[in-house]
C-alpha cells in the first residue's frame, strides 16, 4: 500500500528538520574548534616566545628584568676608591701618624719633619701640625734625654667622597689608632689614642690634608679637603 502524500510531505519534512539539525551542530562544533586553538597559542606563548618577547626580554641594558620587576639588582655601582686603592691611602696615614709620633730628644726640626711633610699637602695647616714638641715640653724632654716611638693602624674608614661640586677629587677620612711609646729618664709609658686622618687625592697620589683627634672635627684639614 502506496503512502498518501500527506504522509509523503511529513516525512520530507522530518528529514528536512534532521539535516537542518544535524549541519548547524556540524556548525557549532567548527567554531568552537577555532576558538579553543586561537587560546591554545596565547596560553602557549612563553613556551615559544615569539620575536617581540625575546627584544622585550633583554631591552633593559641587556639584563633582563627579576621576577619582582627589580631590574636595578644587575646593575653594577663602580665604587669611588677600589680596594687598592684605599690600601695605598691607607698606607699613607699609617706612615704619617706613626712619624709624627716617632723622634728623640736630638732630632732636628727641619730634617725630622721633610719626609713627612712629602706625605701631606704640604701646605701652611700641615706645616704647622707637623712639627715636633715646643716649649716647656721639648726643654723637658732635652732634659730627660726622651725618646718616642710610634706605631699606626687603619681601624675603619669614616667618610669616602668625590666632591664634584667643588671640584676638590677624591678623599678618605679614617680612624687610625696611634699608639706611642715615650721614655724619659729611663721610664717607658704607653699611650694610645684614636685620630681622624683626611687624605686628599692629588696629581694621583695620596696625600695627607688634615688630622684631629677622633670626635672633636678635623681643624688641620684643608678647605678643599672635603671634609
């Protein structure tokens, strides 16, 4: 038996529905696909940095910044005195302060004081501080025969500085603790005291430009001392 064509138009229709159905999930299913491989690549970008990432990566001097965004941890400070450097500074006030505490009751003024006198500024401040005991003190010492040795050390440095400003270069001001042996009439003491110690770069040598006794200011110091 023959369907009516009533029944003919509903099964067409049916399969008209069905196909409708089935391409507009064929549809879905396509863009969906896109979609998801279009995240797929940005959420694999680190693994395969594209050319812009890698610029990006090292375009701060070439570094590359931390995982806190800190770039300034790779960057080097070059500091004002190298280690050298301040060994040779520090060299130049042990000699000094050990010297200026080092004669005998025949030393004579003038030789006694040149080599020391080549180790500071040498101008009318140091002069006058490098001298030897005068007065009451040197007659007493003639007297008794006196004698004093002295022994110098770097304890720690106080003030490193470059003064641009006013153009006066580099100077280190240090403690050195100074430690002198006296006889006099064939008795020995010891006596031992802190010094402020400034030294002034000049022509590239170290040279003393001021002294005082640690804690009541630097008053042999040079006005370009920096100090």
């Amino acid at each position: 038996m023959e369907p009516s064509a009533e029944n003919k138009r509903t099964g067409l229709l049916a399969l008209g529905v069905l196909g409708f159905l089935l391409i507009a999930v064929l549809t879905v299913f396509t863009v969906f696909d896109t979609d998801d491989g279009g995240d797929g690549d940005e959420a694999g970008g680190s693994t395969a940095p594209t050319a812009t990432s890698e610029q990006s990566g090292t375009g701060s001097g070439g570094q590359g910044a931390s995982g806190d965004g800190d770039a300034s941890r790779g960057t080097a400070v070059a500091p004002i005195v190298s280690v050298s450097e301040a060994a040779k500074a520090h060299a130049v006030m042990a000699r000094y302060m050990a010297g200026l505490t080092t004669y005998d009751h025949a030393s004579n003024a003038a030789s006694w004081s040149a080599p020391l006198l080549r180790l500071t500024m040498g101008d009318a401040r140091m002069k006058a501080a490098t001298s030897l005991p005068t007065g009451k003190e040197w007659a007493t010492c003639k007297a008794e025969r006196c004698s004093s040795k002295g022994k110098a050390v770097v304890a720690r440095d106080a003030v490193v500085s470059d003064d641009v400003v006013r153009d006066s270069g580099r100077s280190i001001s240090s403690v050195v603790e100074v430690t002198a042996t006296h006889t006099a009439d064939g008795q020995t003491t010891t006596e031992s005291n802190q010094w402020l110690v400034t030294v002034k770069e000049t022509s590239g040598e170290w040279v003393v430009s001021g002294f005082d006794v640690f804690g009541l200011g630097d008053v042999g110091a040079s006005d370009d001392s920096g100090v």
